[in-house]
C-alpha cells in the first residue's frame, strides 16, 4: 500500500490539539472517523474513511485490507462490521494518505477535509454525529432489578449458565462538551483500556473505554481473553489480595471453559492460557484468563475469522449457551443496545490488528450522552446486587462528564 505524508498544519499543533483538528476536519467534511489508544500506546492513532456512509460487511481477515471496524452487537451474516477503510491515516505524529482514492465523493471530501484542517485557528466546535434512531429507553432500578429476576427465573427454569442483561442511563452533557477532549480525558484515566472515539454518519458517535479483548493478531499468533466478575476495586490493596466470591469465580470459570471448547472445535491443540488473574479497569477489577495460539499465517487468519463468527457476541455480554442467552435477551431487554457490546478496532494496521468488547461506552444524543453497561446473570445472583454492579461500571463514563463540567464552572 502506499502513503504519502501530509502534514499540513500538524506539526505547529500539540498531540491533544492535533487529534481535535483532525476530527473537526473529519466531521465538517462529512467523513467516518475513529480515533482509538490501545493499552500501551504513547499516542492515539485515528483512520478517517472519505467514501459513502460505511455499510455493514463481513469482515475477512485474509484480505489484508487496513480498516476500523466497528460491529453491532447483532448482525446479519453473524460478525459483519462497519468498515471504516484507511483513506486517511494518523499515526499518532504524521497524517498519511493512501494514494488512488479514486471517486469523485472520496476526493471532495478529501479537499473539504483538508481546507478545514488548514483553516486558522483550530476550532473545537460542539458538533459531532446522531444516529438516524436511538430506541434505548433508560430502566429505572425497579425495571432493571425485575429484568434480572426474570434471568434468573429463566436459567433456573431452562438450565443454562449464564444471561447478560444491560441498561442505558442518560446524563446530561456538559455546555462545552467536545468529543476529542472527552478523548484526550479518557486516555489520561485508562490507560490500561482501549479507548476510543467513533463518529460515523448514519449510526452516531460513541465514545469508550473498554478493558476486554475479543482478538490481537500480531506476526506470530492470535490472542482472546475470558473476562467476567466485577467489584469495586479495593483501595490500598494489590491487585493479587483481591477475594472474589463464588458466583465471580464459577462465571469466570464459565467463560474460560467457553473459550476453551473454540479452540478444541478449530482443531488448534497448543494453546496457552495465563490467568485467571485480577485487573483492574477504572474503578472496579475483573477476573481475567488470556488464551493464545501461535499459527502459521494463513491458520491464523482464518482463525480470527472463525472467531467473529463463533465466538461474537461473547459470553461476557450474552451469555451461554449464546442462542438461548440471546433470544432472552432479544425479547426482555427492551431496547436497542445497537454498537454497544458489539466489537471495534484496527484491523491491519501496522500489521497488527486488535478488536475490543464495546464495553464502557457511550453514545452522543443531541444534549445527552447515553451509557451503556450490564451485568452477568446465574442462578445465584442477586437483582439489587447486580443493579449496584451496572452503576459501578457506570461510573468509568459518567466521570469524565462531571470532570468536563467541573473544568468549565466559573
């Protein structure tokens, strides 16, 4: 593939500033953009997508081709995304352009892009995409907590393992809000998080933090992870002298044993696990198994394929078995979870890919910012237990809000 630089006003800017340039400059040109910070890395990385509205695909990784993929939690085929292909590519201190773009909409929006780019002085301005629809209705605690007693009832009359319910909750949003600064923010929380800001016309903007990953492909392997069980995290303790109780460990183990029985379908034998071990993710820790195949290429290619089509959406925001779990969820839930607890990342980028869980998120309305978070279900779960477990996982969003607000007061 070939790039050529183009700097423009970049190198005048400072990091923060230039990752808000480029996604104004995306947004008044009317482009799909992702701005994304893996754990790790020293500066965020952003691909801006100059054609026609995105439309949902079936991802192969075997194509080789560089994108940011961004799935909902259902579609049809299985594992299709929206594929947001690198036009334009940030590399965390160059903006690059792929040669040949080739129609006449992607060179219109290519020259709006850049005008706006050049244009002095930068501009941070309130503006950001709404999706065509937003069918997510905010459960109170009561709606919630009923919800949860009908999984319950549910796994203890079907016998399966395990439902993951969720809710959206609406906060306002700060006079001055800004996407990319309420980026910038998020990165200096999480920095053990995929963080991650989405603008695409038709579908809206989301904004993350997530700590789970569905696949990493590196030259050598494929990476995934069990994650589940949720609590606070403990002040003044190491991560190591966390205790959990039994329903945390028998969900873990419960994912773990899932993941598990994948790779023995593929056929892949010599699989490593590490864990489980405690994380931490903003406020509150998990438990955390990754598991790791090292392949010849090609296996390994099509073995993340394998993986969007067998294991999304995953046990820790299904459920198991998936096709019982999700046809409770389908027709309980009450709303629309759309991108949340769907999947999001690089995919041959730097020849490396990396997709995350939609986990810790929020989607922009015109005033209010819409948080998405859930809870796993067993027999043993407690409904008032589980409804304190979302508003802890709440909290990873709503503080960045109150901080944008809190820096703007007089």
């Amino acid at each position: 593939m070939a790039w050529q630089e183009q700097n423009g006003r970049l190198g005048a800017l400072e990091l923060n500033r230039q990752v808000d340039a480029i996604y104004n400059a995306a947004v008044e040109a009317g482009a799909a953009i992702a701005v994304w910070q893996r754990p790790g890395m020293a500066h965020p990385q952003a691909v801006i997508d100059l054609s026609a509205t995105p439309t949902l695909a079936p991802i192969n990784f075997a194509a080789r081709q560089p994108a940011f993929v961004f799935a909902p939690f259902v579609s049809d085929p299985a594992g299709a995304a929206l594929q947001l292909h690198a036009d334009l590519w940030f590399d965390g201190q160059t903006l690059h352009t792929h040669n040949g773009n080739g129609s006449h909409d992607r060179a219109r929006r290519g020259a709006r892009f850049f005008a706006m780019l050049n244009a002095a002085p930068a501009s941070s301005p309130r503006a950001w995409y709404q999706a065509e629809t937003l069918r997510n209705h905010a459960a109170t605690e009561r709606e919630f907590t009923a919800l949860v007693g009908n999984a319950i009832d549910f796994i203890r009359s079907t016998g399966i393992a395990k439902v993951v319910v969720s809710r959206t909750a609406a906060l306002p949003l700060p006079a001055s809000f800004t996407p990319a600064a309420a980026f910038a923010m998020l990165c200096e929380r999480y920095p053990h998080a995929f963080v991650s800001l989405v603008a695409i016309p038709g579908a809206g903007t989301w904004l993350g933090a997530t700590p789970e990953v569905l696949l990493t492909l590196d030259n050598a392997g494929l990476t995934t992870m069990a994650l589940a069980g949720t609590q606070r995290r403990p002040l003044h303790q190491p991560l190591d002298a966390v205790q959990w109780g039994r329903k945390e460990v028998v969900e873990q183990e419960m994912v773990g044993a899932y993941i598990r029985g994948f790779f023995a379908s593929a056929g892949v034998a010599d699989v490593q696990e590490h864990g489980p071990h405690t994380i931490a993710a903003g406020p509150v820790v998990h438990l955390q198994t990754l598991f790791r195949a090292d392949l010849p290429e090609e296996a390994r290619l099509m073995l993340a394929n394998r993986v969007l089509n067998e294991l999304h959406p995953t046990s820790a925001v299904c459920g198991m078995p998936k096709h019982q779990a999700l046809a409770f969820i389908l027709a309980q839930e009450g709303y629309d979870r759309s991108f949340y607890s769907g999947f999001l990342g690089p995919v041959h980028i730097q020849g490396a890919s990396s997709l995350y869980v939609n986990l810790r998120c929020m989607q922009l309305g015109e005033e209010s910012a819409h948080l998405y978070v859930g809870a796993g279900i067993t027999a043993d779960s407690n409904p008032a237990a589980e409804w304190r477990e979302t508003a802890l996982k709440a909290e990873t969003m709503a503080a960045v809000l109150a901080s944008e607000a809190q820096a703007t007061q007089p």
